[in-house]
C-alpha cells in the first residue's frame, strides 16, 4: 500500500510541477516526510493523508487504492480479437523485459512534464521550444520521444486486428510506453508515434489507448473521443510545423498553386507519409477540399522514382517490416547489460532476435 500511495503521490506533485519542498510548505509537513512517503518507506497519519487530499483534490482512497491494472485494461478493450490478444501480451512481455534492462544498467529517463493546454496547435509549438528544435524536421522521432521518458517498441500487429498504436502508463512504475505498428511504412509509424507522444504529454492518467487506423485520417477522427482529434492535430503540427511549410512555399513553391509533386517535395522533406502531408496542406489551407480528394487518388510511386529521384524503397520492404523492431535505446540496455555480466549471452539472444553466434562474432566472445 505504502507503495502505491508513494507513486501516486509522487505523480500528483509532478503533475503540478512542484517540488517536495513546495508541497511540504503548502501542506504543512517536512520535504523528508514528504520523500520517505514517496519512497514507500512511511505511512501518514489520518491527518497528514487528508492534508494531501484536499491540497490535491482527491478523495483520500485515491492514494490508497489500487487501479485496475494498465494491462488488463488493455485486454479487456472492445473489439480485441485472439491475434491482437498475443500482440499485446508480447507488448507487455517487452515492457517488462526494457524496465528489468533499466534497472539493472541504473538508466531511467524522467517523464516529461504534462501539459495541461485547450489548443492542440499551442501545445506543439511549446514542445517543440522546449526540446529546443525550433521548426525544423524531425528526423528522427522514435528516438527523441524515447530520450524524452515514453518507451517505444515497434511490432507486427496483423492488419485484421486493427491496432495502429497504443499507449499505456504503468503508474506504480511512473513508465509510459507506446506500441506502433511496424507493419505500416516508416512515415507512417512516425506520425503513429507522435500521436501517442500527445497522449503521453495531456493524457497519460485517463488510461491506456488503442488507436486504430481510422483515427489517423481525418475524415474519421471525429467520430472518435476528442483526445483523439487533439492528438491527430497536434502529431501534425508537431511534424509539419506550420511556419516551415510557409517558410518553404514562400520562398521556393510562391510563384504557383501547389501541385501534387510539390506535395511530394514537402512530404520528403518534411519526412511524412503522403496522406499526412495532404490532410496538413488541407488543413493549413494551401490545397481544396477538391484537389485534396483529387491528390490522394494519385499514387505517389511514379512522381517519386520519375521526378523527384526516390526509388519508393518503402513499399517495397514490406517483408522486413513484419518483425519486432527494437528500439536503439532498448538495443543500447541490452548490450551494456550483457557488457557488464547482467545478463547472459543466452538472454542477450532472446532480447535482441538473433543468433548467439552473431553475438559471439560481434563480441569476438568464446
């Protein structure tokens, strides 16, 4: 109990931004009391429990109680059929096996704040100026939400399940992951990955998300939960800033009306699937309704190998896809883990997906 009320605690006053010192002032109680109730190493007194409730506005169960476990939500969700079932109980397999590899190599990154904002678009702005990327392209967005407290894992989910994305916050263990479909392109996988990097920062508390592919188009986002239309446009914008595709078209696509190769053009460089780009130039205001319709009927393979010198290598490794992808971080635990005799090379096999002798080879080991 003591622990989950620690957790809980702990998690409350990040939420708000405060410091133990802080809380400890604004509710009357020492900052070594407050860590020791954090640690799990104390239990209040009526009075001092009741203190924290009301200063949090919760019930004083809240800190004492239990939530259904993240998981067993998960499995328990509408529409998850026997194939989705494995997927997420691999899912959870890694997630146990990525937090094991953090506390033995003593490695754990602090969650990001929350963000409390009403505007999707503000939020990405201000994400964006505080991991100091101004608006440029994200190269490289699996690894930066990953350096930046949510775990990732990409895995095969078969298309019948209809499962793009999840999210899940194991609160006693203050660790989020999220799952992204690595059967879908890599541009696809990175918006995936930026939507669940918005649950992370807004809507990590209000439980664990299945997003299925409808959700990313915007014609059938709102049909879902408003979290969901915030997400999708704050994935956008967090992608595809608006004053870089303004700054672009300004300054090299202004003497024209934008035309489907330009569209290309910004979709690689903005490194986004063509369907994001499109759904971004619409929304944004730069293409109709009625070209919007018009362009995405067109398929983007021939403009990209005839025009713009891409050979679409994306659709054609397909196959490689179809595996779990680990994530460079989760490959980084693992081989510093084995390194330092934590765990076996048998093990190192296992997490990895390849052969001992690959390792042995690589390590030049007997």
């Amino acid at each position: 109990m003591s622990g989950i009320l620690g957790a809980k605690l702990r998690g409350e006053r990040e939420a708000l931004g405060l410091t133990q010192e802080a809380l400890s002032r604004a509710v009357g109680l020492s900052s070594e009391f407050i860590s020791l109730l954090e640690l799990g190493k104390r239990m209040p007194s009526v009075d001092s429990l009741t203190a924290l409730a009301n200063y949090f506005k919760k019930d004083a169960s809240y800190f004492l109680k239990e939530k259904e476990e993240a998981f067993a939500m998960l499995f328990s969700g509408e529409g998850i059929d026997k194939k989705a079932k494995e997927a997420l109980k691999k899912f959870k397999k890694h997630c146990e096996e990525y937090l094991n590899l953090e506390e033995l190599t003593g490695r754990r990154i602090d969650l990001a704040p929350l963000y409390t904002h009403s505007s999707a678009e503000r939020m990405a702005e201000e994400e964006r100026h505080r991991l100091g990327i101004g608006n440029e392209p994200v190269r490289d967005v699996f690894s930066l939400i990953e350096l930046n407290g949510l775990h990732l894992i990409r895995q095969p989910i078969p298309e019948i399940s209809k499962i793009s994305g999840v999210f899940i916050y194991l609160e006693t263990e203050r660790a989020a992951f999220t799952l992204v479909n690595s059967v879908q392109s890599s541009a696809q996988q990175a918006f995936i990955a930026a939507h669940e990097y918005c649950h992370y920062l807004k809507d990590r508390k209000a439980g664990p998300v299945i997003d299925n592919p409808d959700v990313f188009i915007d014609e059938f986002v709102s049909l879902y939960h408003p979290h969901e239309i915030f997400a999708q446009i704050f994935a956008s914008h967090f992608l595809i800033p608006p004053s870089k595709v303004k700054e672009i078209i300004d300054k090299d696509l202004s003497s024209k009306k934008l035309s489907f190769p330009d569209a290309l053009y910004l979709k690689l460089y903005f490194g986004v699937s063509t369907l994001d780009m499109l759904q971004a130039l619409k929304n944004y205001g730069y293409l109709s309704l009625y070209k919007f319709e018009e362009y995405r009927k067109l398929g983007p393979t021939a403009y990209e190998e005839d025009f713009l010198g891409e050979t679409a290598l994306e659709e054609k490794q397909t196959k490689k896809r179809r595996r779990t992808v680990p994530s460079r971080r989760f490959l980084s635990l693992a081989l510093e883990a084995f390194r330092k005799k934590m765990i076996t090379i048998e093990k190192l096999s296992e997490l990895l997906g390849v052969s001992k002798d690959r390792i042995k080879s690589a390590f030049k080991t007997k």
